[in-house]
DNA sequence: CATTTTAGTTCAGTGTACTGAAATATCAGG
DNA sequence: CCTGATATTTCAGTACACTGAACTAAAATG
C-alpha cells in the first residue's frame, strides 16, 4: 500500500469515527469543532466562541444548546458580569464513546518498542502539523483547528 | 502530551483538513464519502451508490452533480444497459489540492530509517482497524467507510 | 441616575440537502 | 409489440442550521 493510499485510508477512517460519534451524541461537526477548540483553549465566553468559530451570536447559541444537550458542554453565568455565559467542555464527557477507542488505542501503542514509540509520536505531531498548514493554506485564513 | 491529547489533535486537524477540502471544493461530507467508496470500490452504478450511502436515488443525484461539478467524478452510461449510470472516482482529480500535502508527508516520512517506518506504517493500519471497528459499534451498522 | 454600550437569546427569513413520489427512459418476458 | 419491471432524474415538501435584526438584561459612562 503506498503512503498516499495509507493517508487517504486513515483520513476516511478519522473522519467517519468523527461523523459517527456526531450522529451517535446528536451535535454537528461545526458543533465539535466548537467543542475542540473549548477542550484546547479552555472555558470562554459565548462571544468569544462565535469569534473563534466565525458564526454570529444567535448562532452560537445553538451550537452551545445541542452540545449542552449531549452531556459535553456546560453554560455558566460570569459571576464577575452577569450579561455573560462561559462555557466550557465537560471534562471526560466523551467518556462512554471513547472509552473502547482509548482502550484499543493503548493496546495498539504498547506493541511497540521505546524507540518506535517515539518515532510515532514524533510523526503523528509532523503530521499534524502539516495537515494544519493545508488547511491554511486551503482557508486563507489563520485558523485551522 | 498524552496520547489521548495526541488522538485527538490528530483527528481535529484531519478532520479540519477534510473540512476545508471540502468548502474549496464546493461538495459536502456526504460527497466525499461516496468519492471515498468509489476511490475504493471502484466505479459502480447510482443505485449501488444510493445503497452503500444509504440515500434515496434522488439524493445520489445530486451527490454525483456536485462531485462532477467539482471535477472528481464522471458519470458515464452504462452501454450493456442504457438505464444505468456508472459513476466513477476522477483519477488524482485531488491533484492540486492534495499536492502540497503529498509532498510535505512524503519528506516527513524520509525522516525516518526503515525500521521506523515499518513501525509507522504498522501503526496507522492498526489505529484505521480501530477507529472502523469503533465506528461499526456506534453506528450499529456494517458500514465504517 | 439616565443614557449608551455590550452580551446573549429569540425569532422570522433563507439556503441547502434530504425524502418520497411522479415522470422519463430502457430493458425483459409473454 | 405490449406490458410490467427497473434505473435515474425531476420536483414539491420537509428538516435543519445559519443570518440579521429585534429584544432582554446588565454593565459602563457621564
């Protein structure tokens, strides 16, 4: 198999998970990606996530209803300015979904030896990277996940 | 990081890649998985396509309009039976927006020596097997793209 | 305090992709 | 041939998320 299938396998693969678990939870993939951004940035305010995911207020209230609805997000009230809403992702709440995939994933990496374990971290972080590039590239804009 | 951190990095940035695919492209999610399926199963009619997606033969109408309209997918009739349409994946139509990512993955992968590499390779077939299988326990269905 | 600004939600309107059914074209069987 | 079955497209209706604007509430300003 050469690396170009390899890539596509694994990308359709990812990407089919991800659908999965947004159909499974009820939540789109803007709403994930909403939900990433949370995980990796920490608890915002509702106005800061519709500039980060460039969609307007009223839209966001949406975005933040369905993923509180699932279980993966949490609304609070700024006790220092009560206009407005922090939200923040629930910590574990992938928890039910993810525990066979977290499970199965450590199995995997324990196959491998120290060194091999490296040379995978070290390329699943390259190739983040570059995936982050194209997507600029691609957008035009600063954001890529 | 973690390898929790890890996977997901990893499946926020394939999946914002696949994303902005996409929107460049002017085709949804949907569409590319059935380009996906073709690339794999090779060309097959819309009513076979209809099925593997699970769409009504209306919806695969306009998946395969819009896979075409982007340059990814050809209709052709069928000559044995002038009803049918076999639709196909356009060879490399990807090119110049996979270009760039080809290139940039195939020196990430030159960084490392052979033993590495069969480390990583063994790697991403093993996590591809994972995310189906925990992709057909979601959905309850056969199908994990 | 009254006024203006800011934060978020609500709501009507819009765009888009899907379903289900009707229409069109072709094949297969008597 | 004529009839019934099959493959795809077309089309009206539906569902859903987004926009833009009105609305509510709270903070900042003077």
């Amino acid at each position: 198999m050469s690396g170009r299938e390899f890539g596509r396998e694994l990308s359709t693969a990812v990407v089919a998970f991800h659908e999965a678990v947004g159909a499974h939870l009820g939540v789109t993939a803007v709403d994930q990606r909403a939900l990433a951004l949370l995980a990796a940035k920490g608890p915002m305010t509702a106005g800061a996530l519709a500039r980060e995911i460039a969609l307007t207020p009223g839209a966001v209230t949406g975005v933040v209803d369905r993923l509180e609805r699932a279980g993966l997000a949490r609304r609070e009230p700024d006790p220092a300015d009560r206009r407005r809403v922090v939200v923040s992702a629930v910590e574990d709440a992938f928890g039910e979904v993810f525990a066979g995939l977290a499970a199965s994933m450590a199995e995997v990496v324990d196959r491998y030896d120290e060194a091999e374990q490296r040379a995978i971290a070290d390329f699943v972080t390259r190739t983040v990277e570059v995936l982050r590039r194209e997507t600029r590239r691609l957008t035009g804009t600063g954001d890529a996940g």
